[in-house]
C-alpha cells in the first residue's frame, strides 16, 4: 500500500511529470502497478514527459500487460505511438 492517500496519488504522478527530472522515474515506474487505471494513466503521461530511456523501458513493460484502455492510450502517447 502506497503511503501516499489514495486520492492524492494521481496528483503526485502529474506534480512528478511537470517537474521532469529523471530522479522521478522510479517512483512513477512504481506507480504504474497501482490498482487505480487514473493512478496509472497519469504516471504513464508523467514518464513520456520524462523521456529517459528507463522511463521508455517502464512504459514499455507495462503496455504488454495492461488491462485498462485509457490507460493502454495514456501509454502508447507517451511511448509516441498510437494504439491499434
């Protein structure tokens, strides 16, 4: 369970990805196994504005698996592609 409260979690990916530094990407890496798709949408969005090459790999290990739609298009817009 993230210490984080459960509301307050999607603001802290978005705060994390206007920041932009690197030094981020392992905790939004984390953030994309949280059980919540609007927790895990904004920390995909928060990676692609990153863009280091770990956050590519973060975002790309997630696609294969992600169930969530919105989340699976929050993902390939960050890896830059579109989904099919």
């Amino acid at each position: 369970m993230s210490p984080i409260p459960h509301g307050a979690r999607d603001n802290v990916a978005v705060a994390l990805g206007n920041w932009g530094a690197p030094e981020a990407v392992p905790a939004l890496a984390a953030a994309l196994n949280d059980e919540e798709p609007l927790v895990r949408g904004h920390a995909a969005w928060a990676l692609g504005r990153i863009g280091t090459e770990g956050a590519r790999q973060a975002l790309s290990r997630r696609a294969a698996m992600e169930e969530d739609a919105w989340v699976r298009e929050e993902i390939a817009a960050a890896l830059g592609q579109e989904e099919s």
